[in-house]
C-alpha cells in the first residue's frame, strides 16, 4: 500500500502507481517498402519480421474508462461511454458512440492532460481532472454541454479527487486541501449550483478513504507505518462525529480501504492479517461486525459493484496478471459473458440499469481497448482499436514470467520479452527494467516503450526485485530500511541471471528505470561499477535527503509510514547520503542516459542536474534529456517520441557498439 513515486509513462512503470501503475528510435537499416508504412528493414541483428520506428509504436493509442465507484462511464441515455485518450497526442475527454464506436471529442487541450471523470447524473455535462504542466495540483472542471470548462475547484497549490456522487444525484463529494495544504477535506458540491460546503473537516489528516453515497459515513486510513495502518470511521449524522477505529489490532497488520457497498449497509476493506495476501473483508454499519469477503492466494486488488449492487467486481493479482471475476450476488453465480478476444479485463462499468458492461481489454501485443456487452443478449463490440494498423501484431513479442535466484537463492520473479531474433547463434543485448516505487510492481501488459525496445532488438526482463508488491508482505517488506541494497543486489543478479542466458550477449547487458527504478539505475552504476555497461535513469532520485526533505505537502497521510520505511531525514540522514548515488557519482565509469522533467514535483529538476554534473566531472559520457512540459512521467506523445530516440540512439553506440572504456 505504498505510493512513494508512482510513475505514469508510456513506460509501463506504474503505479502507480498506474498505476499504474509504464520508446526508441530506429536501429539501423534502411525503409523497406515492401513493409508496412513506417517500418524498417532489419538491420544488423536478423529479425524475421519488420522493424517500426517510434513515432510509429506512440501513434499507438492509450485509452481509459471513465467512472468507478459512484461514477457513471453510460451517458444519462445510455448510447455513449466516457472516455479519457491520447489520440491527439496528449491526454483528453472523449465519448464513445456504442452503436457507431465514432469517438467526439469533449476536451481539446493541445498542453495540459485532461482525464474524463464521470458523466454528471442527469445531463450530458462531464466532469474532468487536470494539473498545470504535470505538477500533479488536480483540478476538478465541469464542462457544460456547449463545451464550456469551469474550473470549480479554484485556487493556488490546490490538489482535489473527485469521491462520489449522492444517492439522488443532487451533490458530489470532492476531497481539497484547500485548508491544509497536508489534510484533505471532503466538501458537498450542489449538482445545479457547484456551490460546495465542507462535509468534513479531516483535523486529524488521515487518508480519506470513501465517503458513503447517502453522505453519513466516511471512512479514512491511518498509515501507521508501511507495514501497519488503522481504518477510521466517522458518522457525519453523530453528534461529536469523533472518527471510530474499527480495525483494533496488536502488531504490524496493513489495512485498506476498497468502498462502501451501494445501499450502505458495509464497509468493504483490505487486510493481511490472517496470511500472506490482502483479503477482502466486511465491516457491517449495522452492528459492527466483521466478515470475510474474497479469499486468494494472490492480493485482492479491487472490489467494486454495479449500481445496484447486484454485481460484484473482484480483482485479483495474480503473478503480475490481474484476473477478474464477476459475480451475480443474487446467485452465487459469475456472470455469463461472450467469448471475448485473449487479455486481462479491467476497469468493468455497469450502465445504468444494468443490462450492458464496458470494459477493457488488454495484454502484452495489445495496448487497452474499450469493449461493450449486452448482458441479455450476449452482443459484444470492440469499440477502439487501439494498435497502430501500420504495426502487425503478429511482429509483436508475448510477456512471460520468470524466475531466477538472486545472490542469497532468494527467488525473485519478473517478466521478460525476448527478441524473435534471439538465439545461441545469434545472442542479443539485453536490459534490466527496473519498476518505480518503492513497492511497485512490473506486471505483463501492453508497453510501446518496452515493445519498442523488443523490436529493435534488445530483450528486456522487468524484475520484480525484493519489495515489490504483489508477492506477498514478507517480500514486499524485505526491503524496508535497506533501500539500495538487497533490492539493488537483485537488479544486479538479473543482470547476471540475463548474462547466463545463451540468446543474450554476456557484454551487452543494460539496466533502465524509472522513479525509484531510475534510483536503482543510478545505484548500480555508482555502487556497482561494472555490473552494467550502461544505464538508462528516468526521472530518477539520485538525493535521498533532498527528496525526503521536499515531500509535496499533500502526501501527508502517507509521510509517517514513508518515513518509517525509508527512514526520518531528520535522523537518518547519514543513511540516505549513503545510499543516494549523487554522493558516490565519482564511481560512476559506464554511460548513462538521464531523462527529466522540468515540473517534477517528487523528484526535482536539481537532482539530475547534479548527478549529469558530477558524471560529467568524471569524464565518462551521460547524456541529458529535459522536458521543459512534463512533471514525474510523459504525458504528451511527442516527448515520448523524443524519448524513445534517446532510448535507442544511446543503447544502439553505447550498449549493442560496447565502445565504452573498460
């Protein structure tokens, strides 16, 4: 339940993370005109199939649903879906025409990224989030039906989430921290007016959870520390409304907080108090007693409902995969659906009445595509096609897992990508892709960074070093306190494990990542000098103690918890410099390649100023790529271009022509 840097890229490194939660120029060759357009011949490494550039794999569409929780992804008329897409090159709102698929665009930001919400309950207005040049201060906008956007919730260094609608569709809850700038309230807004009061006045500043659609009840997450927390709940209708901790508990237990049930009656929440994974539990507001939901071998990662609550919507991470379930909770029974083309499903919403779903699909040769289902009628529709047609993809390579054993036999998973070129005969250089976090997860899906890599030639395995999520709470808490250190020796031993492979050559092995993936780059390279031949950092921190003493305000619900796991700046500051690869730079001997954006706000501009510094003061070569309109991660497709040429152009001279000194 970590949340230290989520990077949202077209790099796959979520979290984010979406997060989470994740791009390269041309190799070598010339245009085949025999291929599809924008795609090369093979260069110097035999690939059977055709090689594409990377302005080709970024006119690859990113493509979201809108809704969640309350929210409503059906227009009031149920003919249209909400949408956010990338189509014009940045992020904006978009409605999908379920009988045609035609897409309207409803934003038209050319600069900011602009994520569609929900539709307002009872017209064809919307609403949508956006920040000022990726320095992740959301706004929340309603854009009226003649197209107007109004800015609703105002204000300087103001960071809002949209939570909900009523019941009856006359107020919406938005949680600001207009007040404190560290605490998040929860306001009503009157659907007609957007007049907002404050609902609750989180003084205490804890995570707010969910707010119940009836207004009564909000429930809200004390991260105690990264491996404890406690879930509150407060009775707005109560007359001291003095938050109730319903998680009582001795010892290190994590829970969270998954949504209120549509008629209120519960509460329904994470814990990993009875194993290894997160559960899924109940809290009844009846009488206040507890009871088990979904049981897995894996995390559950989300629970949600229909509008009604007849269906449930369970996530489960399952080694890096996420399997849904949905369930008719009148019978017992999953819910019949067509059959629908091979990927994960995600982001299910009901419409209205419940008789149609949409829905995502997507996996490791196809990037997301929204699909539709009448659930009486069994009719399914692919509403996007999201691949770029001038790909073919049949070119493109299939995730799998694998494991190795790292330094001290600890097993350790991860998913590789193997070029179709790749064999003893003719090894290829290969990349450690490291994940953001600490705690993310790499997770098999749709990457045109990574695909374009693949395609140009270089295997790339995403390892899940110790401290990822996803495998369990003694894994992910094996690095807590140690950053840089058993989880650096496991990019490490990846390298190693990559180098054992008889399809990768053994002196062309790189290491990539971004947001703590980047750190970790960056660390090899300083404390592992000759692990690597290269590295690639992405919006990486490379200054513990700057980042720790320049947390953004609004991440105080989470500050104590980070702090526990990665240590106080007040006292452990020792540590840190230790740990941080800016202070040990004068070991850096191989290239590298650092990537930064200009409104950073979790990982500052200075940071990578300081690191291309003191690697240039060392003579060795680094390369600097700065984004001027981005924050921590790329939202606009042009500078993901940019960056995939970097990507490419440095590993094709630096990593596959090894001409670095030894």
């Amino acid at each position: 339940m970590r949340k230290l840097i989520a990077l949202s890229v077209a790099v796959g490194l979520v979290a984010a993370c979406s997060p989470s939660e994740t791009t390269s120029d041309a190799a070598a060759g010339t245009t085949d005109a025999s291929a599809a357009p924008g795609a090369e011949s093979a260069g110097t490494t035999a690939n059977p199939f055709a090689t594409y550039d990377a302005e080709v794999f970024h006119a690859t569409t990113s493509v979201g649903i809108a809704g969640g929780g309350s929210a409503f992804a059906f227009s009031q008329d149920g003919t249209r879906i909400l949408v956010s897409s990338d189509e014009s090159g940045v992020f904006n709102a978009y409605s999908i025409d379920i009988e045609t698929g035609e897409t309207t665009a409803l934003t038209t930001s050319d600069t900011d990224a602009y994520y569609a919400l929900t539709w307002l309950p009872d017209s064809d207005r919307i609403l949508v989030s956006a920040d000022q040049g990726g320095n992740e201060l959301d706004h929340i906008y309603v854009r009226d039906e003649s197209g107007q956007l109004y800015d609703i919730t105002p204000g300087d260094n103001l960071k809002a989430q949209f939570m909900g609608w009523s019941d009856d569709g006359s107020q919406m809850w938005v949680a600001t921290n207009e007040r404190d700038a560290a605490a998040f309230d929860v306001h009503a807004y009157d659907t007609a007016s957007f007049e907002a009061v404050v609902a609750f006045e989180n003084t205490q500043g804890l995570q707010i959870g969910d707010m119940s659609s009836d207004g009564r009840y909000v429930a809200m997450v004390q991260n105690v520390s990264s491996a404890d927390a406690n879930i509150f709940l407060v009775d707005l209708q109560s007359p001291d409304s003095e938050p109730l901790l319903i998680t009582p508990h001795e010892g290190n237990i994590a829970y969270g907080v998954y949504g209120f049930t549509p008629d209120n009656t519960a509460l329904v929440y994470a814990t990993n108090e009875f194993g290894e994974f997160n559960q899924a539990w109940t809290y009844s507001m009846a009488d206040g007693t507890h009871a088990p939901l979904v049981e897995a071998d894996w995390d559950v990662m989300y629970v949600s409902h229909s509008p009604s609550g007849r269906y449930r919507v369970v996530g489960i991470n399952e080694d890096g995969r996420t399997a849904v379930s949905i369930t008719d909770t009148s019978s017992g029974e999953p819910l019949a659906l067509p059959d629908l083309p091979a990927g994960d499903i995600g982001s299910v919403r009901f419409s209205r009445d419940e008789s149609e779903i949409a829905f995502i699909i997507n996996s490791s040769t196809s990037p997301s595509n929204v699909h539709w289902v009448d659930l009486e009628t069994q009719e399914h529709r692919q509403l996007t096609d999201t691949l770029n047609p001038a790909i073919d993809e049949s070119h493109l390579v299939t995730a799998t897992v694998e494991r190795f054993n790292s330094f001290d036999g600890l097993e350790i998973p991860g998913i590789i990508y193997r070029p179709v070129q790749a064999s003893a005969d003719n090894p290829v250089p290969a990349l450690v892709w490291v994940h953001g976090g600490p705690g993310g997860q790499s997770r098999i899906g749709y990457s045109a960074t990574i695909q374009h890599l693949v395609n140009h030639g270089y295997a790339v395995y995403a390892v899940n070093n110790r401290g990822s999520s996803g495998y369990g709470k003694t894994f992910f808490h094996m690095d807590d306190r140690r950053h840089g250190q058993e989880d650096l020796g496991d990019v490490v031993a990846a390298g190693d494990w990559l180098r054992s492979l008889d399809w990768v050559n053994e002196d062309q092995v790189g290491v990539i990542g971004g947001s703590y993936g980047g750190y970790l780059t960056a660390a090899a390279l300083a404390f592992h000098p000759e692990a690597f031949e290269v590295g690639i950092n992405i919006f990486g921190v490379t200054n513990w103690v700057r980042t720790l003493e320049s947390i953004p305000p609004w991440w105080g619900a989470f500050r104590d918890a980070l702090y526990d796991e990665m240590g106080d700046p007040a006292t452990d500051g020792e540590r840190h410099r230790a740990i941080s690869p800016l202070f040990h730079a004068g070991n850096i001997i191989r290239p590298m390649l650092v990537v930064q954006g200009a409104n950073d706000p979790r990982v500052l501009q200075v940071e990578s100023d300081d690191l291309v510094e003191a690697i240039r003061a060392n003579g060795v070569h680094v390369e600097y790529v700065l984004f001027p309109d981005e924050g921590h991660g790329f939202q606009r497709k042009e500078n993901r271009i940019t960056a995939s040429n970097a990507f490419v152009t440095f590993l094709d001279e630096f990593l596959r022509g090894n001409t670095q000194d030894e």
